[in-house]
C-alpha cells in the first residue's frame, strides 16, 4: 500500500512528480490558520509549499536545472501541540515530514507533521487529517502563477 494512501488529494502530487517528494529546498509561501465548528474537531492549517525536482542536468549557469515548478496547497485539519518559530520573507525548508502515529492509539491524533526549517520558518504539529487541496504550475522567478 502507498504511504501517502491516507493523504487526500496525494495523487495530485504524484501525477506531476511521478512519486511523493520529500519537499527538500521547497519554500513555504503562505501558512493560514482558521477555526472550525465544531470547536472540538480543532483549528485547520493551510499551507502553500512552492517545490520542484532538482534534476542531474547542469544548465549553462553551472546550476542545476529544476523542473516540476509547482505550488502545493495543503490543509491539516485538526492540529493539536503547534510549535512554530521564524516566519519571514523566505521560508526554505529541508523537507515536510508527515508522520502516520494511528498506531499510538491517539483519541483524534493521525498524523504527526514537521516542517524543518531551514531560513525561515520551522513548524511542528499533529492533527487529525491532511489532504491536498490543489497542485499547479508556478513560476517564482515570475512573482507566481504559470
């Protein structure tokens, strides 16, 4: 069974990637918080992560050339136990962990998500659900939308 069975919406990612990323050196552009009702089902966090797929190719620059410019939005739902630090302008991440913990038995918990920050923000959380609202092209060096 595919790891990212239980992420809604994770196929969206796939189909562009061809597997899950690890989101490593993607940059977190937009975090929002919201509150539900009911109020025991937990707070709701949106996220907006830019990410691409670094390829073995060298462009002319000497850099590596990147493919696969894509925004990802995704909402956890039901966060519990937020520790967050460093929000800023630019927000690199070494990567975006999200953890399945069913098996501690948690009453509503069933994830268990880090994002570890590298300049900019770093975040740490468990919720209830995690799922892939949207994937689409975007071109940062552009100020956003293919």
């Amino acid at each position: 069974m595919d790891k990212r069975a239980d992420i809604s919406g994770s196929e969206l990612v796939t189909q562009v990637f061809g597997y899950w990323p690890s989101f490593h050196d993607a940059e977190v552009i937009r975090m929002s918080f919201e509150t539900t009702t009911p109020y025991a089902a937990g707070p709701d966090l949106r996220a907006d992560i830019y990410t691409f797929e670094i390829t073995n190719e060298v462009g002319s620059n000497g850099a590596f050339i990147l493919q696969h410019h894509t925004l990802v939005s995704f909402r956890f739902s039901g966060i519990e136990n937020l520790r967050m630090d460093g929000f800023g302008n630019q927000n690199a991440i070494m990567g975006l962990s999200i953890a399945d913990v069913r098996s501690r038995q948690l009453e509503t918990i069933n994830f268990e998500v880090t994002f570890e920050g590298s300049f900019g923000v770093s975040a740490e959380f468990m919720c209830r659900d995690v799922s892939v609202e949207s994937v689409r092209a975007w071109k940062p060096e552009r100020g956003g939308e293919a």
